[in-house]
C-alpha cells in the first residue's frame, strides 16, 4: 500500500504578514511620488521599484502589472486607509446621508469632499490622463466616474426624500448638477491651475451646492 503523500502548507506568521503589508505601502508611497510628478507612461515598474528600494520582482509579486499599481493606489487614496469597504459603506458617508438638516448634509458633503480630493484629486488626473492609451486604465476611469455619480445621486435622493430639494428639481438633474460642482475637473481648475486653497474651493462647493440644490426657507 503506498504511502500517503504529504503535502508542506505553507504557514505565513503575523510577522511575515506585517513585512508584506509594509513592503506594498513602500511600493505604493513610491509609485504615487512617480505618478504624480512623471505621469503614468513614463513611470516604469523598475522605476517604481527602484524609489521603493526594494527588487523588481517583489513589485510584479505584489501588484502583477503597473495598472495593478495605479488601481491599488486609487482604492487606497479614495478610501484612506486598507478597509476593503466600499465608500457607500464607509460610517461617515452613511452618516451624511442620513443627517437631517439639509444645509448640514451638503456642509458634510464639501467637507469630506475636499479630504479625499486632497488625498486622490492628483492621481486622478493621472488616470484620466492615461486612460485613452490603456484599456485597464480606461475601464478604471469608467468606473470611477459610474461610482462617484452614483454616490452623488444618493445624497441628492436623500435631500428629495425630505422635501428638501428647490422646486422643480427632480433628483436626476440634481445628481448631475451635485456630480458636476464635486468633479474633481474643478477641483482642478480652481485649486491647481487658479491657485484657491482647498478651504476657499469646500466654501465655494458648499455655497454653491446649497444655492442650486435646496428649496429656498
């Protein structure tokens, strides 16, 4: 009768795990830095790994292609910290949806706007910017555009629940009037390129969006 054959599991220590999860936030604080100043054709995964000080094949071992980086690096930016949850389940913005008080929900809005724009509103335009030449990039951008109308809609929806929304206006085109003042384009255009500080444009937002958005009294 012949034995039976054994098989080697491979056992990874709470050491290991903390070294791995280490060794990816050098790869993507390195890949950011790259993106952000060099853009994303020229930024190679030996650059990458070279910044990171660490060998090329731990970065193909960890991310398999400079895509995978580049959308690592987005889901980490957007949600600020390894939580896998979506941001639709993050407690913060469940907490805004649900606040009351219109004037509040869309002060909460502009606030947590402008935190994650000044976290991913750079890498962003990396990957808009690169989206026309890469198809992973391009479903990427896509999507991120599909979320972020989704996530807006939601907010609006919840201000039409309450009778909040001003006379007229239907959730539909008040999405797209709440996606179009939080589009990170102008986050862009007034922070970047006209120079307002990231105070002065969630004032702005804030003002804005109360004006187009809620009835008036």
């Amino acid at each position: 009768m012949a034995e039976p054959v054994k098989t080697t599991r491979r056992y990874e220590s709470p050491r290991r795990r903390e070294q791995a999860a280490a060794t990816r936030r050098l790869i993507l604080q390195a890949a950011q830095e790259l993106f952000e100043r060099d853009g994303y054709g020229p930024t190679t995964m030996a650059a990458i790994a070279a910044a990171a000080k660490v060998s090329l094949k731990t970065v193909y071992v960890a991310f398999d292609t400079k895509s995978g980086v580049l959308r690592a690096l987005w889901h980490l930016l957007l949600r600020g910290d390894q939580d896998e949850a979506p941001m639709a389940a993050r407690s913060w913005y469940r907490e805004m949806l649900e606040e009351p008080d219109p004037v509040r929900k869309l002060r909460m809005t502009a606030h947590n706007s402008r935190v994650v724009k000044e976290r991913a509103a750079a890498l962003m335009l990396v990957i808009r910017s690169a989206a026309p030449q890469d198809p992973d990039l391009a479903e990427l951008w896509d999507r991120i555009q599909t979320d972020f109308h989704d996530n807006q809609r939601a907010i609006v929806a919840s201000l039409h629940e309450r009778g909040s929304l001003r006379r007229g206006l239907g959730v539909k085109r008040g999405a797209d009037i709440l996606w179009t003042l939080n589009h990170p384009d102008l986050w862009h255009l007034l922070v970047v390129l006209r120079g307002w500080t990231p105070g002065e444009w969630e004032t702005w937002f804030f003002e804005t969006a109360c004006a187009q958005l809620l009835a008036e009294g």
